[in-house]
C-alpha cells in the first residue's frame, strides 16, 4: 500500500515538472518590416524578415487582394511578396496575415499599399450646348445640339445608349447632331441619352439626356383610300396613306385569286404608305381583290377593295408586266444562210436569238426547250460588201427603214408580227419573245415595235434593247459579247 502511494505522488510530481517548463518556454513571432509598399508597375517581389521562435507559421492574403497579391513562404524566416500591375488610376491596399498554426503567439499583420496608375494627359475635350432635350409623344420631330471640341487628335461619335436605341436615333453633320424619336405607344413616359464618344480614351465622354411623354390617346388605325380600280392594263400604282396611333406594327394582307394573280403590293411602313400595281388582265372578265390592313387585334382591321376591269383589246401578248434580260447569262446566236445563197441574196437577214443558257433551240427538233427566256429578232440591212458582220446601228421595228444609198434597198429594219396574227412565239423568221418553264410556254408575244442599237469593237457586240409587245409592255436589256454563228441550208 506505501508503495503504490510513493509511486502515485512520484507521477504527480513529474507532471507538475512538465508544466512549469512549458509555462517557462518562449514563443516569439514578429515580422520585418509590417509595411510594404508597391509602385503601380514594374515591382519586384519585396522580402519580409520573420523572426519565429518555438512557432510553426503561415501566411494569409485578404480574400479581396488574392487577384492582385501573392505572398509565398520561403524557408522558415523568410517570406516573398508579389504585386501584380495595377492599371487603375485609383490605389490599392490589402493586408498579410502572419499566424502561428499552435496558436502559441500573436499573429502579426502587415499593411500593403500599391499605388494608382498614372492617367496619361488628356488630348483635349467634348462639350455640348444642350444637356437635355423633350420629345412630345407623337415622334417623328427633331431636334438639335452642337458639339465643340478642343484638341485636334481624335474624333467622337454620337449614338443612344442601349436602352433607348429601339426609339432614339441619330445622325450626324459636322458639329451638329439630330436626334428623332419614334412615336410613344405607352401611357408611361420614357427616357434614354445621346452618349457622345471620342474616340480617344483619355477625353471624357459626354450625354445628352433625353425624355419623351407617355401617349394619353386611344390607338387608332385610318387609310386615306378604301376603294381601289384598275384598268385591265394599268402600269400607274396607286399609294394608300395609312395613319396610326399607338399601334407599334400593322401588317398586310392580300385577298386575290390564286391561279391569277392581279396585284403586287409594297409597304413603307416607316413613310406610311402602301403602294399597289395591278397586273394586266388578260382575261375578258372583270376581276376583284382586297387588301387588309391588320395590326394584331389592336383595333379593328380596314379592308380596301380592289376592282380591275376586263381586257376589251386585241393584243395577243400574254405577258402581264415588263421583261428586263439580264446579261449575266444571255447567250446570242447567229442563223446564218450558207455562202451559195449570198451569192443570190440582195441584202442580208441576221436571224438573231438572245436567251438564257438555260432556254435553248434542241438542234434534232428545232423546238424550243429548257427554263428561261427566249428572243429572236431579225435585223434587215442592204447587203454589206463583208458579210461577217452586222453594221452598227439603230434597228428600227417597222418603222420607216433608212435606205442604203448604193443599192436602194432598206436597211437597218427589223419586219414585225403583222398585228393580231401573231400565234406561237419563239420561231425561226419571226420576231417574237417567250418564256418557257421546263420545255413549256408560260407567257409569250410578238414584237410590235421598238429598236434594237448595235454597236461592234472586234468580235464583241453591244446590242440594247428597246422593244414593244402590243399590250403596253417593254421587252429591254442590253447584251454585250461574241455572237455564235450556225448555218441552216
């Protein structure tokens, strides 16, 4: 029993040893120096001296500063910190923590402070004369402001800023800028800016505040026509003026019949206007279409009737508008008789045919086929001394021919279709156009009237035309390139 006590106080005694010396043991911390301080650019890392005894340590940087500030321990008394570039012209500061991980000693803190860049001199400046400009809510008025500009070296653009470039738009002469607003539709006012930038960063920006009013009328839609009535062949459109108010869209559409056509409709919404061209009529029968004005149930819609009386002409032509030939990919080509019968001939005869690549003659059939567009002329002069060419000239279509002063004989003429006999377009000795989808005539005539001028440089001619169907229509273009010869016995 004595003995198991002697050891118990034994233990006792060694414990209480152990903490008298830990409580007697020194635990120091401390940095060198507890300021850094950093240019703006240009910084190598600086050097904190730690001084540790008895403490195991580490270092934290402000979550705010760690895009910007490094510090990495370097043995157990040193410790390196890096500060990145600042480009900003305002200072930066952060702050490093030094800690002992047992918690043995104060943790030292240290203050960073990196200078601002330093803003480069300006290259002048931007005033305006206005700082606010007030739109009634109707729109469509402008109004105006000037901007001075000091220093030489930049320029400055004037735009809305981004919420407001749907309905404030700009433009720019010299020194002046004009600003339109759209129409308001809403109850509520609105407001934006005119942002005038130069294009030299050092240069301050300027605005130009701007207010519109809210609408305070009901939406409303009129039409200054709602009756409409063609000729069978009208080529003068008529323009309808729509008005509105408060209805952002409107829209149109058009009620005729399906299997033909009668009207061709544009819109300029930003004029107000709708325009419409009647088609020909080529029927007998007089026919009728309508044209809605709709704006997505916000009022009521406006139809506007559309009449076009029936043909009561002779013409033959089934073409229903102009024909423009275009010259990107026309070919032309010569029918040529062969040399024992231009020994016989008084004058000469160039059977011509302008047609797409797409629209040829097949050379088994002699029948037209393929998808385009197909023109044969042919063009009378006296008979000239070199038979490989066609003289220059204007080619008249039945008019009162020229007369070669040697021979007697008419020159530059082209023989029309006799008028009303006109039948089937598109054959060898007749002056006739046609148009073919797929192997099949869609609309077609004779030639009635008009010219046709020739030039020639070489072996490239220029051929412009100006021709006439017997329905009011023009068949023009001009071609400019080589002539393909074939002879026809």
């Amino acid at each position: 029993m004595k003995k198991a006590i002697i050891l118990a106080a034994a233990a006792l005694i060694a414990v209480a040893c152990d903490k008298i010396e830990n409580t007697q043991k020194e635990y120091k911390l401390e940095a060198k120096p507890v300021s850094l301080v950093f240019e703006a650019t240009g910084n190598e890392p600086a050097t904190v001296e730690i001084t540790a005894v008895n403490v195991e340590w580490d270092t934290t940087v402000d979550e705010t500063a760690t895009a910007w500030l490094t510090a990495v321990k370097d043995g157990d008394s040193t410790l390196k910190v890096t500060a990145a570039d600042n480009t900003e012209e305002a200072e930066r500061t952060a702050t490093l923590r030094i800690a002992d991980k047992n918690g043995n000693a104060q943790p030292v803190s240290i203050s960073v402070r990196q200078a601002g860049v330093t803003a480069p001199p300006s290259a002048g400046s931007i005033t305006v004369d206005k700082s606010e400009l007030s739109f009634g809510w109707e729109g469509g008025t402008s109004q105006t402001f000037t901007v001075t500009v000091t220093g030489e070296d930049f320029t400055w653009k004037a735009s809305a800023d981004i919420t407001s470039a749907g309905w404030l738009h700009t433009e720019t002469d010299g020194n002046t800028v004009t600003v339109t607003a759209d129409e308001n539709t809403s109850d509520e006012p609105r407001s934006g800016k005119i942002n005038v930038r130069p294009s030299d960063e050092t240069v301050e920006s300027v605005s130009v505040a701007v207010t519109q009013e809210g609408c305070d009328r009901q939406p409303s839609l009129t039409v200054d026509k709602t009756e409409l009535h063609f000729k069978a062949i009208d080529k003068e459109p008529q323009v309808i003026s729509v008005q509105t108010v408060r209805i952002p869209e409107w829209n149109i559409q058009i009620g005729q019949p399906a299997e033909t056509p009668m009207l061709n409709v544009t819109t300029d919404k930003e004029k107000g206007t709708i325009t419409v061209e009647a088609i020909r009529n080529i029927s007998i029968a007089p026919r009728t279409g309508t044209i809605t004005v709709q704006t997505g149930g916000i009022v009521a819609d406006i139809v506007i009737n559309v009449t076009q009386d029936g043909s009561d002409s002779d013409a033959t032509s089934t073409l229903t508008d102009d024909v423009e030939l275009t010259a990107e990919n026309l070919a032309v080509s010569k029918i040529a008789v062969s040399s024992d019968q231009l020994e016989e001939m008084t004058q000469t005869s160039w059977h011509l045919e302008i047609h797409d690549e797409t629209c040829y003659r097949n050379p088994n059939t002699g029948w037209l086929t393929g998808t385009g567009t197909f023109l044969t002329l042919e063009l009378v002069n006296a008979r000239p001394t070199d038979y490989s060419f066609l003289p220059d000239g204007t080619y008249t279509v039945d008019g009162e021919p020229t007369t070669d002063p040697e021979t007697g004989l008419q020159q530059y003429r082209i023989p029309a279709v006799v008028a009303g006999k006109y039948t089937r377009p598109g054959f060898y000795g007749a002056s006739s156009f046609v148009r073919y989808e797929e192997g099949t005539e869609t609309e077609g005539t004779g030639i009635y009237g008009g010219t046709v001028t020739v030039s020639r440089e070489g072996d490239v001619y220029t051929l412009v035309f100006d021709l006439k169907d017997d329905a009011e229509n023009t068949i023009s273009g001009t071609y400019t390139g080589t002539i393909t010869e074939y002879v026809v016995q």
